[in-house]
C-alpha cells in the first residue's frame, strides 16, 4: 500500500483530515498481540481509549481504502451511540462510494442508525430492499434477510 494506495492524493486528504495514523510492523510488540495483528496490511480503526470497531486485512486500492475508513469512522460512531454522527458517515459512502466492497455493510447500519434514530422500523425494511436489488449476493444482505417481514 506504501507504493500504491498511501501517496494517493485523495487517500493523503482523508487521512490528514479525518484519522490519526499510526503504522507499525506487524511484530512490533506489544501491540501487534493486543491487537491480533498476524498480517500485513492490517488496518484497525480504533476509538480514542484503543477499543477496536473496524479491521481490513490485506491491500486496499485508494478508491476502496476511503470507505474501510470512513465505514470504521462510522462504526466508533454508531458503537458509542452517536447516531446522528455515525449516519454521516454511512449516507456519505453509499453516495459517494456505490460500487465499493464497503457499500453493502454501510447500507445496512444506515437503515439500523435511521432505525435507532427513529424507532420506525421502515428504514430496516428499505435497507433490505436495496440491499437485496444492488447486492444480493452480499452477507449484509443475508444479515437483513428478516428486516424483509417488518
């Protein structure tokens, strides 16, 4: 990723405006054991106490390494109940990012975030729906199967 993915202009501006990176071996001890870390790249998004929300493993393309981070943004968001905060994050890559390997998993803690906003239940339904027409093959949408009942 240091020759491809890292000195990508877009990559350099996300990353200067949205994360704090941090890039160690992945037997820099101890941390690589507190984190699991048995493969390069390993690419973790972490909450300001160290708590893990997202992980990737292995290289990521410039135009898939934006929404893996945004999604792991969106994930410290949602995993501390900043609902709205985490939503951002989640609309911004189905927008901007429709054909990413991030996009299905987005989709569906979009419609769980309108749901936790709302207690309406008819953003899981339409989170299924989408997900069943643009990625039907994907787990996420496996994951939303039972929203199709609501």
């Amino acid at each position: 990723m240091d020759a491809v993915t890292y000195p990508d202009e877009k990559v350099v501006d996300f990353i200067g405006k949205n994360v704090i990176p941090l890039k160690l071996s992945f037997d820099a001890k101890p941390m690589s054991d507190d984190y699991n870390v048995k493969w390069t790249p390993t690419l973790i998004t972490i909450n300001g106490g160290g708590k893990e929300h997202h992980r990737t493993v292995g290289f990521l393309p410039p135009e898939e390494l934006i929404p893996s981070l945004m999604l792991g943004i969106g994930k410290v968001h949602f995993d501390a109940e900043r609902i709205g905060e985490a939503l951002k994050y989640f609309e911004n890559i189905v927008k901007e990012f429709p054909r990413s390997d991030s996009t299905a998993e987005a989709l569906y803690f979009k419609g769980v975030s309108e749901y936790k906003n709302t207690h309406d239940a008819k953003p899981l339904k339409m989170a299924y729906e989408r997900l069943q027409a643009e990625y039907p093959a994907s787990m996420w949408t496996k994951r939303a199967y039972p929203y199709r009942l609501l």
